[in-house]
C-alpha cells in the first residue's frame, strides 16, 4: 500500500488555488489569503482513502521555474485549477500546464490530472463545454470538478478525488512510446 499521497494545485494566477486549501484547511472562506499557502498534511485517519496526504501550493510570484519542475516531479497528481468565469484560465490548461506537467515525459507514464473549475458562485452555467475537448485530448485527466471555495461547494469532493486519482486511477496511463497501457483498472 502507498505510504502517502502529494497533490499539487497548479494554474494561472488569481484562480483561487490558495483558497481553495485554506478553505479545505479551515472550512470557511478565507477573505485574505497570502500568495502561497504553507505545506499541509492531512493525517491519515481523517483522509477517506486512510492515507497522510500532502496539499502542496504552487505560486508564481513566489516560486522559480526551477521549483516548480521539482514541486511537478514529486506529486502524484496535479490539480490544474480554473476559473469558470474567465475563459483565457481554460484555455491556458492546454497551451500552457498541461504540457508543463506531462510535456517532458512522453515515454514513462504520467502525472494523472484533475481538472478544478472554481468559483462556479460566479457563474449559473457549467464550463463543461470548454472543458470537454480538453478531456478527449489528453487521456491523463482523470476527471473534472467544479466548485467554489467561497460557498465551499465541492471542496473536500476534489480532494477526495485527487487522492483516489492516485490509489485507484481510472484513467489508462498510456505511453505512447511503448505502445502499451502502463496502467489500467479494469470498469
Ligand atoms: P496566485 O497566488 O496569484 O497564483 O492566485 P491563487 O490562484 O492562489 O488565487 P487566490 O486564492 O489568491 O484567489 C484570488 C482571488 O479570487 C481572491 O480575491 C479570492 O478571494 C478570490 N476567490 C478565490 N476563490 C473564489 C471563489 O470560489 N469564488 C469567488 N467569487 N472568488 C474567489
Ligand atoms: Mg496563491
């Protein structure tokens, strides 16, 4: 059995990933948050999978590009966060963190994926339809969730998601290289 599970949040600036953990953290809405949440680990016996889980925050004010390949080479699962309600951060999904996380590694299997649309307070529709074709795209998304730290919908789901992303994956990680599926569960 694994001994624990690293999740990254990454994505644009501005899109709430800093609230987002200090939302699971505190479960109120942090009005003031600083640009880069401190490490947590939540303890075992209160994650749903019983396994210690590192919550780790990615800031581009406060972090080299250097740090951040190092913070994407230790996780298990990377959560690329959006705002629903500003479609440039979708679109950078797959321009920009997408490639940033799985660019370099076409041979070995990848970094599964989860997709976080927040603030969906501020948006009535969903942002499926955007996201969609990003999913088909990249077989390395496990799911998409949206959600919004300010009203706290969906928070403890994408994490709960994020760390079975990593224990029971879904997704078959191909490698394209060896022309074989890495790995696979079977449903
Ligand atoms: P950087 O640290 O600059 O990369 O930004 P970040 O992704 O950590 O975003 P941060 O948590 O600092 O939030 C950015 C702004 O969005 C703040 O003003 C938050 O209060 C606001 N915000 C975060 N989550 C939500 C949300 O779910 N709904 C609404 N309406 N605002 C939010
Ligand atoms: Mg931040």
């Amino acid at each position: 059995m694994r001994r624990d599970v690293r999740i990254l949040l990454l994505g644009e600036a501005q899109v709430g990933k800093t609230s987002l953990i200090l939302s699971l953290v505190g479960e109120e809405f942090p009005e003031e948050v600083p640009p880069r949440a401190e490490e947590i680990t939540i303890p075992a016996d209160v994650t749903p999978e019983k396994v210690p889980t590192h919550i780790v925050d990615y800031s581009e004010a406060e972090q080299t590009d250097e740090e951040l390949r190092q913070e994407i080479h230790k996780a298990n699962v990377v959560c690329v966060v959006y705002d629903v309600s500003e479609e440039a951060t979708i679109e950078k999904i797959r321009t920009k963190w997408i490639p940033l996380v799985n660019g370099g590694s076409t041979r070995g299997p990848r970094v599964p994926i989860i997709l976080v649309g927040n603030k969906s307070d501020l948006r009535p529709g969903s942002s499926m339809e955007a996201v969609l074709p990003i999913m088909s795209q990249f077989p390395e998304i496990e799911t998409c969730v949206e959600c919004s730290a300010k009203n706290l919908r969906n928070i403890s789901e994408l994490f709960y998601y994020a760390q079975k992303a990593v224990l029971h994956p879904t997704a078959p990680l191909y490698d394209p290289e060896a022309k074989r599926v890495t790995s696979c569960q079977p449903g």
